[in-house]
C-alpha cells in the first residue's frame, strides 16, 4: 500500500461541482492500494500516517502527529501511485490492486482511522474528483509498506 501524504491548512475534494469531503488542519492523504496489500500492509501505512511527527510544537519543531494536535485527515483513492513508466511513456497500472478489492482495503483504511478516533473525510471512490489543497510548509511525505 502507497500514501502520499501532505500537511495542509485546508484541501477538500469535489464531484461534478459539490464538495464531497473538505477538511481544515490536517493530512490530506492519496491512497493507493497494490496487488498483494492486505492487512498488514495497511495497518503498516495507517499506523505511520497517524504517527507522523510532522507539526510543529511551540517552539517550531516538528514533533507533534495528527493525533497530537486533533487534526483531520482527508483520504482520496489514488491508483496512479502504482503507475510504471519503465516501458515508455504512457503509465502502466498492472500493479495497482483491482478496484472491486482497492475499494474494500480503502474502506477499511478509512474505517480503521476513524476507529482511532481521527476525523476522515473521503473523496469519492472511481469517480474523477478535483482536488484543491493548501500546502502547509510545504511538507510532503512518501510512505510505501513494500519498503520495509
């Protein structure tokens, strides 16, 4: 499982022109899952998107989680995290898990952060969303359980 994780002052998702997820303070959060990810994998990236250290404490040290500060957290399905350009130009997605099961393992990343008591707004699955978000910092982090 893919995140790209951004700090933001705000960002919201909208769908044929009505907001359908919008968050201020928080972790605007592009999930993408790939063929093979269960459980592990997710708990694995949930657990570091929680845990991220990246706000800033009074004096300016970025040593404070989303949990730390109350903050929300803004999850929008994104498959092209497992694009391949290896053989071209134009992207190859034969990584990315089907999406009948990327739905269920995007529910269930979602679900699991609500659990833990986080405000999560969502983008809406396979639908062609417009993303607008104000980086804060900026501070943008990687995060690939196939890296551990």
């Amino acid at each position: 499982m893919r995140a790209l994780v951004q700090r933001v002052t705000s960002a919201k998702v909208e769908v044929d022109g009505d907001v359908v997820g919008e968050i201020d303070r928080g972790l605007l959060v592009y999930l993408g899952a790939g063929k093979g990810d269960g459980a592990a994998e997710r708990t694995y990236v949930l657990s570091k998107v929680l845990d991220l250290r990246i706000f800033e404490n009074d004096a300016g040290k970025m040593d404070r989680s989303i949990v730390d500060i109350g903050g929300s957290l803004l999850v929008v399905s994104q498959f092209t995290l497992y694009a391949d350009l290896s053989r071209g130009r134009r992207p190859s997605f034969d990584l990315a898990m089907l999406p009948e099961e990327a739905e269920r393992a995007y529910d269930a990343f979602v679900h699991e952060a609500r659990a833990r008591k986080i405000m999560v707004a969502t983008g809406k699955f396979r639908a062609h969303m417009q993303v607008s978000s104000t980086n804060d910092g900026p501070v943008t982090i990687w995060i690939d359980s196939a890296k551990v």
